[in-house]
C-alpha cells in the first residue's frame, strides 16, 4: 500500500521549546488516521507542518513522496484542510466562498460551479447556498468550511478539531459525512479531544503527548491492551479492596473517591471483586478509547 505520509524524526522547536520531539509515523493511502493528545501536546504543531503552514525544524516530512520544504506548492495542490476556526469569508454568501476559494486552485468558472453545486447537494446546504455565512448554525458553519476544503478534490484530507463546539445531533451529522468520504478511499488525517470521534472515524491513530508519540495502533487494540475489555468504578473504596487489588496485582487507577479496575482474565478475581466489593455504588462498563488516553496522559488538567 502507498504511503501518503512519511514522517521521520521530526522536531520542531520554537525559541528554544521543543513541541515536536523526534516523531515518526506513516499513513497509508485511504486510511483514516488521528493524532490525539491533551492541549499543548504537540499535534496541532504537527498539523500545521503537515499542510506546510510551519515549517519543520529537523527531520524528514514527505507528502505524495515530495518533500514538504521543496515541494510545498506541488503538495498544497492535492490536500484539503478543514482548520479548526471558522475562516470562512462573512462577506459572501455560502455559495461564492466556494467560489472565491476555487479561484485560489485556479479551477474554471464552469468547473467551479459544478463543483459548488455538487458539494452543497453532498453537505445539505444547497437550500442556504445564498445566504451569507453569519446566517449559518455552527453545525452549518463546519460543513460549508468542510465542503471548501474538498473543492480541490484532495487526495489527502486534514481535519484540525472538525467538531469542536457542535452540538450532538450536528456532530453526528459531520461524522456521517466524514464516513461517507472515507468510503471513496480519501485519505484523511484527524486531530480530535472527542474520543468517541476517533474511536468511530479513525482506522489507526497516534496519542501525543510532550512532543513525543506514546502509543500507535488501531483503537480497537490500544484498547486491548492498555485498557482490557471491561472495567468496574467503585466509588467510596476501604483499605481492604485496596489491599485485595494490590496483593493480586490487578490494575487500577485510585483517584481517591473512586478506583478503577481494569478486569484481568482471571474470572474468580472479578467474582470476588463483585461479590465482596459492589454491594453499593459500583459500576460495570466496557473500557473505551478515553479510558485509555486517560491512562497514557494522566487526569490533571492541562493550561
């Protein structure tokens, strides 16, 4: 399989900070990948090298096989970038900031139109496509802004955050969207904080954090494997559940008002655990992506 992405060793430095700190990753043609990470952990930096808005400080950047440095234009030409603030024009209305932004791939006025219209029918904002953008919800807002980094028809698609500030029904809306997209094979490269996103949309991912990548795999084996395949949060835990999971080397994470179990394969283990320790506020699930992210980077608050 091609890879569209080759990164090799890259650091970015600025004054002296490293946010980028020697990375390595590669995306596949037609792959939906993520680059997930607490605020601050370096995945927005590399975004912004990837569509060569930041150029890299050290280290090997190839899109398409072309180097990120040498042959920006040639690359810019084939990728689409949905970034996460809302840049789009509110002077014009929804159907000319397509328009305008056709003119930027010097794509004709015929072709351009065809495209606008195909676009709008694609996102369901063919009934707006005279109104201007402050007129918009912000679930509207994401898919115009959306709809103009396809206008290229880009063989590489990158979402910074494509969801931030949605409400469900419009978030669910843009996700049906994206696996649309992702069924004509375009590849795409994802940075998200909702974990039910990457877990739904991504095929493989990459958890960043200090700069440096912690773990890559698909989400269903990072879960595996970091994670297990159910958990028991029980809140209010005595000293002798927390003496029982120790002498057994059960994995746990004690947050002080509530501990989390992470189910080991041993069935008599969790038996004992449910009958002996879940008599009140116990509660049974099955892990997640977040649980993971969560364990990887930690659960103080990042500034």
């Amino acid at each position: 399989m091609d890879k569209i992405i080759d990164i090799q060793n890259l650091v970015k430095q600025f004054n002296g900070f490293t946010a980028v700190n020697d990375i390595s990753f590669s995306v596949d043609q037609g792959e939906f990948f993520g680059l997930l990470g607490p605020n601050g952990a370096g995945k927005t930096t590399t975004i912004r090298m990837l569509y060569g808005f930041s150029p890299p400080t050290r280290g090997k950047l190839r899109i398409f096989g072309m180097d990120i440095i040498t042959d920006f234009r040639r690359i810019k030409a084939r990728i689409g970038v949905c970034q996460q603030d809302n840049t789009l024009d509110p002077d014009l209305s929804v159907e000319q900031n397509l328009h305008v932004f056709a003119g930027y791939f010097s794509i004709p006025k015929k072709e351009a139109g065809k495209r606008t219209e195909e676009l709008l029918d694609f996102f369901a904002l063919s009934h707006k496509k005279e109104a201007k953008v402050m007129e918009l919800s912000g679930g509207m807002a994401r898919r115009l802004i959306l709809a103009r980094s396809l206008i290229n028809r880009p063989e590489l698609l990158i979402l910074d955050e494509p969801t931030t500030g949605l409400d469900p029904q419009s978030r669910h809306q843009v996700w049906e969207k994206l696996e649309d997209l992702k069924k004509t094979g375009l590849t795409v490269v994802i940075t998200t904080h909702n974990m039910e996103e990457a877990s739904r949309l991504c095929d493989r991912l990459v958890i960043i954090d200090h700069g440096k990548i912690l773990v890559n795999g698909s989400p269903k084996a990072l879960i595996e494997r970091h994670a297990g395949s159910n958990i028991i949060e029980i809140e209010g835990p005595d000293q002798t559940l927390i003496e029982y999971v120790k002498e057994n080397d059960i994995e746990y994470d004690d947050l002080g008002r509530r501990l989390i179990l992470y189910e080991t394969e041993e069935k008599d283990l969790n038996h004992t655990i449910r009958e002996r320790f879940c008599n009140e506020k116990c509660i049974y699930r099955n892990s997640t992506l977040e649980d993971v992210f969560l364990r990887l980077t930690g659960r103080g608050l990042r500034e």
